[in-house]
C-alpha cells in the first residue's frame, strides 16, 4: 500500500511539472549505485534482499532517462575539474554475473560508461555470500525453522539471542533485521554463526552452489574492453571497521594489486564493503594509492566530504519501478524518495 502510494504521488509530482522544475534549478552531479541486475521473472527476486536488485525492465528505463537528462561521465573523471554540471556516474558493486549477461548489452547499447567494483577473492566462484544464503534460508525452511537454528547456533558460542518477535509477521523485515544483527557480529563469531547454519540448512543452501553468482575474469577483461571500469571492494567483502587495520591494508591492497595485474590497469577507486568507513580506514586508503572511493551515504558528488568519501544514491526497484518514482529519488529533494 505505500508503494502504491508513492507511486501516485511520484506520478503527479512528474507530470504536473513539479521535479522538472526541482531539476531544472539544479546542477550538481550524482553518483548512482547498483546492485543486481535480473530478469522480471527470475526466481531469484523471491529471496534476496529487496534492495540488492532492480529489474532488467526497470534498468533499462533508468539507463534511457539518464541518458536524457545526465551527463554520462566515469567515475575517474570526477577528478577533472572541467567535468559537465548536472553529470552522472554508474556504479555497480559486488560483481555479480548478471552485471554482464543483463547490465552490459544495456550499457553498450547506450553507450554508457560505468564502474564495477570487485571483491577480488569471489570472481568467478560459487561462493554465494552469507547474506543471500541467509535469505535463501529463511525462504526455504520458513522463519519459524531458521530461527530456532539460528538460536541454537548462538547458545553454542555463548550469545545471547536477539528479540525475533516485532519481526515474525513479515519475512522480507524478519530477513532484514537478522541480516543487520550479523552483520554486527565480531567477525570470528559471524563465521562460526554462518557455517553452523549453513550446515543445519544444507538441504536448503547446497541447492545454491550449482549456479554461480559471480563475475569471471574473462568477462571482467571483455568488459574491460569496452567502456567499463574495475575498482576494487576489497579482497573478501569484510566489514573493514570490523577488522583489525593490518587486515584493512591487506584487504586494500591485495585486490588492488590483483585487479591491476590481470586487468592491467592502475586501479585508484574504491567501494568500502557496506558503506562503512572511518578516519584510519580513509588514511590507509590513501596510503594503497586510491584517489576515490564511494560510500553508500545519500547526497550528491558536490555534498561529498572529500574524493575518498563520495555520496551516492543507491538504487533499488521497489522505489524506483516507474521513470516518476526514478526522477523523484535522483532530485534527492522530494520527502519520502
């Protein structure tokens, strides 16, 4: 029912000229952030996260729209500080496999350039990440079952288990909420947390390792090729404030260095895994060479603290369906978008 609101809404605030008038008076640059790109009628929508994804339908209309409206630039270029007013980067993190079977062909249809980051240790591998094979979990064996192994993962380790209750009624929010408590795990913990529950629900998560979900470096150097840049989001996709800073210059400069020797380009930008961040983590980014990184944080290329801490607006398809609701989100002025 909200969606369906926004969607009214969206649609009157565009039509009746309202977000072209909002445009019109501005002129900083954006950074968009995707995640996966999938087909309508992909099965796997029905467990992952909702803001992992928008549709290939809905990408495509996005791509046309900015086109229309933006200056396409790289992300490299936000250094020149000649770059057009009103310009646009896209982004994609992770590396999954559908950023080139479905993202591709719409980028080079259009002539668009972009940057994919990589967690360099998961190109072209079956390794899902703990957060899908949560999701799928819970999908599969229904929350009442997930919880319970879940419960009994944390009495092992000697935690204490988190109030489930306020979330039960609501899958997609019961995920939500158990995906953000891990996340907040020591990281030692979360990995015991993880292969004990992948275990308990190995009739669920083996269904997932006969697919792979990654990027392989022979699409990573076809893209290469043709309009797309690589920057790096780690080695492992850790949590960088959640490890200890030696681990944070290796995790940096290892995937630098593999991206750089087999993609054979220097690699200066940068993704921070999940958006987090701080001062000492910013100082070694610096000290591994990287001249941009972006963060999850809402807000223009112009809002932006510094190049090593750029704003973006990440992108999802339940708030972004229609071109209305698409242009009222990137105006970053509309409440509730």
């Amino acid at each position: 029912m909200i969606l369906v609101k926004k969607r009214i809404i969206a649609a009157t605030l565009y039509y009746g000229g309202v977000v072209g008038l909002i445009k019109a008076s501005q002129k900083e640059s954006i950074i968009v952030g995707y995640h996966r790109i999938l087909p309508s009628n992909s099965k796997e929508r029905d467990f992952i996260q909702p803001g992992m994804y928008v549709t290939l339908e809905t990408f495509e209309k996005h791509i046309s729209y900015l086109s229309r409206n933006y200056n396409i630039i790289s992300l490299k270029d936000i250094l020149n500080e000649k770059k057009a007013h009103r310009a646009c980067v896209v982004t994609f993190d992770d590396g999954w496999a559908d950023n080139y079977k479905y993202a591709f062909p719409v980028l080079k249809r259009y002539n668009i350039p972009a940057t994919i980051f990589l967690a360099t240790k998961k190109v072209g591998t079956s390794e899902w990440p703990w957060t899908d094979m949560i999701s799928f979990s819970i999908h599969m064996a229904g929350i009442d079952k997930f919880i319970h192994t879940m419960i009994n993962g944390l009495v092992n380790l000697g935690i204490s288990p988190p109030e489930f209750v306020k979330y039960l009624r609501c899958r997609e929010k019961f995920t939500e909420y158990v995906i953000e408590y891990m996340k907040n795990l020591n990281p030692a913990v979360l990995f015991s947390l993880v292969n004990y529950i992948d275990s308990e629900m190995a009739t669920y998560t083996n269904l997932m390792k006969d697919s792979r979900p990654w990027l392989t470096w022979d699409e990573v150097n076809e893209m290469s090729q043709h309009g797309i840049d690589f920057g790096a989001h780690s080695h492992n996709h850790v949590i960088l404030t959640n490890i200890p800073l030696p681990e944070v210059r290796s995790e940096l400069c290892l995937s630098r260095d593999i991206l750089t020797r087999i993609i054979k380009k220097p690699i200066r930008t940068f993704c921070y895994p999940n958006g987090r961040y701080n001062n000492e983590v910013i100082s070694i980014l610096k000290e591994c060479g990287y001249d941009v990184a972006v963060t999850t944080k809402r807000g223009s290329i112009d809002g932006s603290s510094s190049t090593l801490c750029l704003n973006r607006i990440m992108i999802h398809n339940d708030m972004t369906s229609t071109i209305p609701m698409f242009a009222c989100v990137l105006t970053g002025k509309i409440p509730y978008f």
